[in-house]
C-alpha cells in the first residue's frame, strides 16, 4: 500500500505544479510585460502643448490736431486706461494750417452772443473753442490746409456781414499714430479722445 500511496501523491504533486505553472507561466516568459507594452504604443504617444490663446487683431489710427501738451494728457490717459495702446509720432507729418477765426473773447457770455449773430448772419458751421488763456474764448468759423484757401473762406464770410473774423495760423501740430487691439481702438480711443476739441482720428496711411 505505500508504494501506492507515494504514487498518489506524486502525482497529485505533478497536478499541483502543472497547475501552477499554467496560471503564472506567462508572467515568468515575459508575455504580460510585452502585452503592456504593445498596448502603451510609446513610439505613437506625442505631446500636446496647451492651446495658445487667440492674438487680438492688431490695428492704427492716424491721429491729428492734438499740440504737445495734449499729448502729454493723452499719453497719460491711455497709460492708465487702454494700456494695451502704443502711441508713436508720425515723423515729416508737422505742417501749420490756418483757421478763420473770431479770437480773444472774453468770457463764454460773449461768445454766446457773437454765436447768435453769427446764426442770425446765416453762418451756422462756428464752432465754440477755450484758447489757452483761461477764460478766454474764439469762435472757429474753419480751418484750412493753406492760407490761400483760409482767406477766401474769410471773403465770403464777409458777403454775410461777417467783420471781425480774422485768418490765424494755429500752432504747428504733429502726427501721431496709435497701434493695438483693434476693439480697444475702435471703442477706447474715441473716448479718450473726446476731451480734445481739436483731434482727429483717422485710418493709418498704407505706408504707416
């Protein structure tokens, strides 16, 4: 019966290793790790860099009729509230124009009332203006690139019954061109702007 019984058990310890070797066989050859691998595909894998916001369209605006210290305000203001602006000066654009004007008023109630007889005259395009003398007023009844054409302006001014208009050049003003975003300058530079009677703005040059 022992010799039996030794066969038994040898084989059910054949079983037991047969067993065992068909349940962790694979990991021993290296087959999990190979599956792994090919699953992982590391030579198709690529890295993706964060998307990039979208750069704001990039614009500019040919500016006119602003002196030096207007400038100085206007660099101020845009600084402080459009900073994504850059303002640059338009060189060989400084040139003198001329205006019709009615100068040196004394206070704002007598240039109302030159303005109510120039209405009466049927002059209608005046423009209130402050000089730079405080409290000092003028009436601008034009401006013009030459003083030819501001001269015969005054001309006809004087068939309305116009006298005391006279042809002054203004100051000489610089050009300046403001670059940036285009929503800040098609909405913000409009406002900051609002406070200079004389700006203009404009669209840039081609060669700007």
């Amino acid at each position: 019966m022992k010799p039996l019984r030794a066969i038994v058990i040898l084989l059910v310890l054949a079983n037991l290793l047969l067993f065992a070797r068909g349940q962790f066989g694979d990991f021993e050859e290296g087959r999990e790790p190979k599956r792994l691998a090919s699953q992982l595909s590391p030579e198709k894998l690529r890295l993706v860099s964060p998307a990039t916001p979208p750069v704001a369209p990039q614009a500019c605006r040919l500016l006119t009729g602003l002196n030096p210290e207007e400038l100085l305000l206007l660099k101020a203001e845009v600084g402080e509230k459009a900073p994504g602006l850059e303002l640059v000066v338009k060189s060989g654009q400084e040139s003198p124009d001329y205006g019709v004007l009615i100068a040196h008023l004394p206070n704002r109630q007598a240039a109302e009332k030159k303005l109510s007889e120039l209405k009466r005259l049927g002059v209608t395009d005046a423009i209130l203006m402050q000089e730079e003398d405080p409290g000092r007023f003028a009436i601008s009844l034009g401006l013009f690139n030459s003083e030819p054409a501001a001269q015969e302006h005054l001309k006809s001014l004087a068939k309305h019954g116009v006298r005391s208009a006279e042809v002054l050049p203004r100051r000489k003003h610089q050009q300046w061109l403001a670059r940036g975003p285009a929503d800040l300058l098609g909405k913000r530079l409009p406002e900051l702007l609002a406070v200079f009677p004389g700006a203009g703005i404009s669209e840039c040059p081609a060669d700007h």
